[in-house]
C-alpha cells in the first residue's frame, strides 16, 4: 500500500433510505457492507471483498 500515491480517505455511514439521493440505488449496491473507491471524478471500484480492494490498489501501484 505504501506504493499507492493517492491521498486515502475512509468513512463509514448508516444507510439512509430516505437520503436526497439514494446511494444504494445510484451506485448498484446489492448488499452492504460496500468499498467504495472514487477518483476525483467517478466511481473507479466497488466490492464487498477487503482482499479484492488489496488487490486493486497492488495492481494500480504498479
């Protein structure tokens, strides 16, 4: 991880139904917990799998 150059920043929220958007529907969350990984601009990995995220910031290092 000491290779990914990206300013990480994590943070946890109950999931509000009734939000101004619904963020489960708006990003396909089909069950929760979720990892949600965003660039400046986009959705760029999802998972439920902590290994899978690993894995996405090994392979984005190289």
């Amino acid at each position: 991880m000491e290779k990914v150059e990206q300013e990480t920043v994590m943070t946890w929220r109950p999931y509000q139904k009734d939000y101004v958007v619904d963020y489960k529907e708006e990003l396909n969350v089909e069950k929760f917990p979720v990892i949600l990984v965003f660039n400046r601009e986009e959705l760029v990995f999802k998972t439920n799998k902590v290994e899978e995220l690993y894995e996405f910031f090994k392979n984005r290092a190289k």
